[in-house]
C-alpha cells in the first residue's frame, strides 16, 4: 500500500485480498495518511487469509461464498490461472498436476485458436475415417462447433466456453433447427476432437467431457407383427424376396447384406451361421458400425432359401466363385424385368436405393401395410426374437450392439415374456405362501 499526490489530490492505492489493485483519492493528504494507515492492518490480515498454504492458490469472495483460484506460469513462462474451485485443496491439487504434466512436458501452451486446430486435425484424420463418418465430422464443425468455438485460444478454452456453446444448440433444438440427436452427436465431434487436443499437449483437461448430453427422445420404431411377416414376404418380387427374408432372418443392416459373400455362410440342414465382415457404402466397401465383425446364427428355414438362392445366382451373373456377391443386381431382358440393363456392369452389388424406395415400398404397398422404412425389417427381426422368448443379451449379440443398454433402450419394452414370467411367478409364490399359513 502506499499513498501519492495525483492530479488534483491525494491518492490511496492498495491490493485486496483477492490481488485486485484498488485505489481512492482525497483531498488532503492528511487524509489519506489517516485512511492509509486505518486500513494498513486489516488489509495485511486479509491478504494473509486470502493465500493458501501452498504457493500460487488464492481465496476470493463471490455471491455464492468463497472460491479458490491456482495461478501458475505456462510452458512459453506466460502465466496463467484458473477460477471456479469450491474448496482449497480442489484448486491446489488441480494446480499440482497441471505442473506436473508441465514439468514432463505433456502440455505446451499454445496461442492456436479453435478454428485453426479444428482444420488441421480434421485434415489429418480424413485418411483414418469413413468416409460417412469424416462428413458427419466437417458438417458438425461447420455448421454448429466453429461457429460457436473458432475464435476462442485453444489453451484458454474452459467449461464456460463449451457450456455457452451448448446453450445455443439448445436454443436452436427449442426452436426445431436441430434434433437432440444432432446436438448430441455435436458434443461427441467436439469430444474426440480435444481428446486428440489432449494427447498433443495442447490443453490441460477436454472441458467437453463435462457436458451432459441430451436424454434421447422416446420414437416408436416400426416393426412388422409376426403375422404380417408372411403378408409382407409373399409380396415381394421373386428377385427381392431372398434378400428380404435374410433381413427379417438375420436381423442384418442392408448395407451389410449387400456386401455379403457365398463365403461368409456356412449352410447346414439344421441351420447355419452368417460372419458379418464388412459393409457396402456409397462407392466402396468398408467395415462394419461397429467396426467389429460377428457371427450370426439362423435358422434352417432361412438357411434353406439361401442355399437355394446361392443354387440361381447363375442366372443373374457369370461369377461363381465363393467369394463373388451373394446378392449381385441382376441382368435386365425385358422394360419389365427387375435389376440393371447388360452392359452396364455383371456381378455388381444391388442398388441400396433400389432396394429400399422401389422392391421394399412396392412390398408393402402390394401387402396391403403401412408405410415403414427398409431399417424397419432390423426392428422386425429383434421384436421377432423377444417375442420367441430370447432374451435382451441374444439380441444385442446377434444385432452386434457394442453395449446392452442401446438394445435395451431400442427393445426393452418388447421383453414382454421376462415381465409376465415375472408377474406369474409372484402370483403362485403368494398363493403357495398362502397355503402355508
């Protein structure tokens, strides 16, 4: 503290207890020798309450009580700190390990912002992603993350930050510019992009990790009853058919159907076993959702329709090698055939749009039933099975979901059987206990 004679007066100038500069003028210096002087103790008590005991954390005084802060100095000898922690020991012990990785050498201060990083590590992981998957990345940078996150320093970006980024996907979900899906699959963009962040050394912590994502939003999935399957099969067109029933079969996405093989099946009288290896995208093939393959189990009924359909492929392509298509487009004759005209390609894969707006919808429409998309027939399939009496574990492994809680959240209100088994058995537990008495 100190006091000087500034322009028209005297001048007090001090530090409080958080180590905010304070100043106040009088006229005389009299004056300010005597408020220099009443102040003098009471601000060497606070300023030694106002430390912690370890060096570099602070208390300072909010509306809503005391909060500590950690001043450290970066990797370039900038420095920095950090707000917010409710207690001492939060603030002193963030600050140890952010030395700590300063010290290794695991975290560089960087002036690069946001915008900057997103481009460049979205460039650099282009050649590692699907295509779909890289698209999905540039759309939710470029509509939703740079927009709200660009200008802002790597280094300095905070909870605050994302939080307020969040707060204004909200407000547009609120006004139906975005589905919650959407805002959640934002979030999830923003998190692998700093966990990379994270890994480079770039920030102390992926302030995206804290966010808490949207609950989904309950949708009715449509799924054909077990008596509309063979309304619906009988319907389809001779060439459509075989690739229905293994979808309703098999519970199998069509873009993993269309890029089956002959020798991803192992066919026997009793049944048989389809391994799902890959997936048919736009222009080319790759893997599975799940990046995993898996084996699935199916019937002899389905297995017989397949060995059949493996007996015909001749007549729709000249390739018969066991690693040629299961389900090639076949070659067009007549205007009034189904498949692709000669010329234009043997032993290629069918259509996924063709499949789905054209043979699927006319299925339907000739079956006499309710509009449904194509992924409805996957939904057949898992309702099929609970309704049979499996349980939630044999679709997940079947359907190939990576956790059991997707299967539950898509299927569980279907696992009628579990419930009722459940309700009987209390039932007859209570009578039985009954009769004892």
């Amino acid at each position: 503290m100190s006091y000087r004679f500034a322009k028209d007066g005297w001048e007090v100038r001090w530090r409080d207890a958080t180590g905010r500069h304070r100043s106040r003028r009088f006229r005389s210096e009299e004056a300010a020798e005597e408020f220099d002087s009443s102040i003098h103790d009471e601000h060497r008590h606070e300023r030694r309450r106002g430390r912690s005991r370890a060096d570099g954390v602070y208390s300072y005084a909010t509306a809503t009580g005391t909060r500590w802060r950690y001043v450290t100095r970066r990797s370039d000898g900038s420095m920095t700190s950090k707000r917010g922690f409710t207690s001492e020991r939060a603030a002193r012990d963030a600050r140890r390990r952010l030395v700590e990785r300063l010290e290794r050498g695991e975290v560089r201060h960087t002036a690069e912002t946001f915008g900057a990083y997103w481009q460049r590590w979205l460039t650099g992981r282009r050649a590692y992603l699907e295509a779909g998957t890289w698209q999905a990345y540039e759309r939710d940078g470029r509509l939703r993350l740079l927009p709200a996150l660009a200008q802002v320093e790597l280094g300095r970006l905070g909870l605050e930050h994302v939080r307020e980024a969040m707060e204004q996907w909200i407000e547009a979900m609120e006004a139906d510019e975005l589905a919650p899906k959407t805002v959640n699959n934002t979030v999830g963009t923003l998190v692998v992009c700093l966990n990379t962040a994270l890994e480079d050394g770039l920030i102390a912590s992926n302030p995206a990790l804290r966010l808490k994502r949207l609950p989904p939003a309950h949708i009715e999935r449509q799924y054909l009853r077990l008596h509309e399957i063979p309304v619906y099969l009988d319907s389809c067109s001779a060439v459509y058919r075989p690739l229905a029933e293994l979808l309703i079969g098999s519970g199998l996405r069509i873009s993993e159907a269309l890029a089956l093989r002959v020798d991803d099946l192992e066919l026997e009288p009793t049944g048989g076993v389809i391994v799902v290896y890959r997936s048919r995208k736009q222009a080319s093939v790759g893997s599975t959702k799940s990046d995993r393959f898996r084996a699935v189990e199916i019937g002899p009924g389905l297995a017989k329709v397949l060995r059949d359909h493996i007996a015909r492929r001749g007549e729709m392509t000249s390739a018969d090698s066991r690693d040629a298509l299961l389900f090639p487009m076949p070659v067009r004759i007549a205007k009034s055939d189904l498949g692709r005209w000669d010329g234009r390609g043997d032993g290629e894969a069918m259509d996924r749009n063709t499949v789905s707006r054209d043979w699927h919808k006319h299925a339907l429409l000739d079956a006499g039933l309710r509009d449904m998309p194509l992924h409805a027939l996957r939904h057949t399939t898992a309702a099929a099975w609970l309704a049979a009496g499996n349980s939630l574990m044999y679709v997940q492994r079947q359907l190939g979901h990576a956790d059991i809680r997707t299967t539950e959240r898509y299927y569980g209100h279907l696992e009628r059987h579990v419930l009722a088994a459940g309700a009987v058995a209390t039932e007859e537990a209570i009578a039985r206990a009954a009769k004892t008495v």
